[in-house]
C-alpha cells in the first residue's frame, strides 16, 4: 500500500500545494511503463486507489493497492527495486514541480507477503497427485499458483494445490467470472485418493 501525504487545502485558494493524487498519478504512469521478464515470470498491478474529499479540495492523501509476483525471488526483489525508485521519483518530481514550503511524504506498508517456492515433477507429492488424478480420467498440468501451498513450499515443506473439479474461467472480472459444476465431483474424488495414496495405502 502506498500513500502519499500533504497538508491539502482548497483548490483555488491554497492552488499552488504540492497534490497527493498528482504523486499518484505520476508514480502510476512509471509503474504502468516498466518492463518486466517474462520467464521467470515477473507481474504487477495498480488494483485499487483511493484519496480526496471533494472536487474543490487539494486532497490531503492519496493512496493505492498495488500487487507484485513472481516464481522467481531475485526477479520480484528487482521489480521491488524499480518500484521503490519510481515512487521516489514521483515523490520528487510533484515536490519539484510547484516549488512550494509544503512538502509531500511517501509512506509504504506491505499488506501481504506470499512467498514463492515448488517441488520438481518428479517429488513424491506431485507424483502422486499426477498418478491419482489421471486414474480419474484427468490430465493435470503444472502450474505456478497463488495458493494456500505458497508458504509451505518456500519452507521447503512439500505442499501442492489441486483442482477442486469442474471449470472455471473469468477469475475476478465481474462480468465474465463463471463456473461450470459439471464434474466437479471429481475434485473431491481426487483430494481423497490423493490423501490415501499420501498415507501409503495400496
């Protein structure tokens, strides 16, 4: 989460204060240009902003939600880097630009952290969630995720997600998100003879 903090005041009588959400704009223009891998796949998204109270006020702070991913460490902790020094930047240029005694300050909390880690396809976990999803009649594909296994498997705990059965696509487009139930009691299935085949049961 980013916020960018200034005194605010009114927008004809105070014009000339250094605007949290001209910071944000600028910062979200050099997000929005830089240039990322893609293997290992590197992304980034500006998913929420927010400031201001009204249209006749320099807003006092504005702030933005912005998510960050990769399958690979040193290449998020390099978008992490450029990130940082485009919000700086933005900081300095909306300071510089109205030259005034007010100043803007940039605060920058992380809200969340789901570290990335994976297992080769040949681990016994993956293994068996191979074996026993094509005894159903399921072709399984390996993917990188966003899942509750995240953090296991960077502790080197061997973890992996499962289709839960059915299809789904669209994922959080208002619109367009859907999901077919059809088969998907095949996902249970699945969990259960995975969780068997775990236990050793033959």
């Amino acid at each position: 989460r980013v916020t960018y903090r200034g005194p605010g005041g009114h927008s004809f009588w105070a014009f000339g204060l250094p605007n949290p959400i001209h910071a944000l704009g600028r910062a979200i223009a050099k997000i929005a240009e830089l240039r990322v891998s893609a293997d290992p796949k590197v992304t980034f998204n500006v998913g929420k902003i927010e400031g201001g109270t009204s249209v006749n006020s320099i807003p006092f702070s504005a702030a933005m939600s912005v998510d960050m991913r990769s399958e690979d460490q040193a290449a998020l902790a390099g978008l992490v880097s450029r990130f940082r020094q485009a919000l700086e930047a933005a900081l300095a240029e909306e300071n510089e630009r109205w030259d005034h005694p007010e100043k803007l300050s940039l605060e920058v909390e992380t809200i969340g952290i789901r570290p990335s880690g994976g297992f080769p396809p040949d681990a016994p976990i993956v293994a068996a969630a191979q074996s026993t999803a094509k005894l159903l009649g399921l072709d399984p594909q390996l993917v990188a995720g966003s899942t509750d296994a995240n953090l296991p498997m960077s502790l080197g705990i061997p973890a992996i997600s499962i289709d839960g059965g059915g299809k789904g696509s669209g994922a959080h487009s208002p619109a367009q998100e859907v999901f077919d139930t059809t088969d998907s009691h095949l996902g249970t299935q699945w969990a259960l003879l995975l969780s068997l085949a775990l236990t050793g049961l033959e």
